[in-house]
C-alpha cells in the first residue's frame, strides 16, 4: 500500500559560490546569494507496509 503526495511550485534554485567546508571550531559556511532556475515539482511516495519512501524530481518548469 502506498501513500503519495505532491508538492508543487518548489524553486530550483542553484548556490553561484561552492559551500566552505567545517574547520576546527567553525560549521560550514554557504553563499547567500544564488541562481534561480525556474520551478519543479516533487512527487514522494510511503510505502506504509515497510516504511520505504520513494522520490522523484519532475522536469523545472521555466515560465519565459
């Protein structure tokens, strides 16, 4: 048996600067500013038998 959901309108968006990696005494580090690339839907599903959840990334939609 499987549960499903969907969730649309979610940003595809992509970082312009590579993430700093953790040092001794300091978290990692990300860039605030990033590039957007239009919108994706997620669709995720349960499987309520064994616990295993399935995802998929449909195509971005680019609106010109």
């Amino acid at each position: 048996m499987l549960s499903v959901d969907e969730k649309s309108q979610i940003q595809a968006l992509e970082r312009t600067q590579p993430s700093l990696p953790m040092k001794k005494g300091r978290l990692g580090t990300m860039a605030h500013d990033y590039k957007r690339n239009g919108t994706t839907t997620l669709f995720a599903a349960l499987n309520v038998l064994d616990g295993t959840v399935i995802g998929k990334n449909m195509q971005r939609h680019r609106h010109q």
